[in-house]
C-alpha cells in the first residue's frame, strides 16, 4: 500500500498482510522481517511489542542457532576424519 503511517511498515487487516511501500527501500532483510512480523500476528496472534512476541522470536532465533552449531559440528568433525 501506498502508506500505513509514521513508522509503520505493515500490518493486518481483514486477514491480509499489508506492507508500505516505502518499505520495499529498505532492503530485502527489512522486507523479510517485516513480512514475517506480520506473518506471526495473524497466525500465532502475537501482539506488537509484547512479551510474547519477543519470547517467541527468541526462541526461534536461539532453536536456530543451536541447529547451525549442530550442523558446524558435524561438517568439522567429518572434515577431520
């Protein structure tokens, strides 16, 4: 959409994502993270700036990080043998 606002890259409304378009400048890691913050507010029905928010990204960004050092392990030790 043309514009949500100061400071607002997208939403939900009527079950529709909706992204502004000057976020399509910022970049495609902006875009990505937008588009998945909209994404978890209509399907897991977090709020913005809550705790739940942020315990749930958390815990996807950690879950993520132990499966990278996981997979790091295991080409390592197999490099050495």
């Amino acid at each position: 959409v043309e514009g949500l606002g100061a400071s607002i890259f997208g939403t939900v409304r009527n079950n529709m994502i909706l992204i502004a378009k000057p976020t399509l400048d910022l970049g495609v890691r902006f875009i990505a993270s937008t588009l998945y913050e909209e994404w978890l507010h209509k399907t897991q029905s977090l709020k913005d700036e809550s705790r739940a928010l942020q315990n749930f990204l958390f815990e996807k960004l950690f879950a993520m990080t132990e499966r990278v050092c996981a997979l790091e392990r295991s080409r390592t030790q197999k490099a050495a043998v």
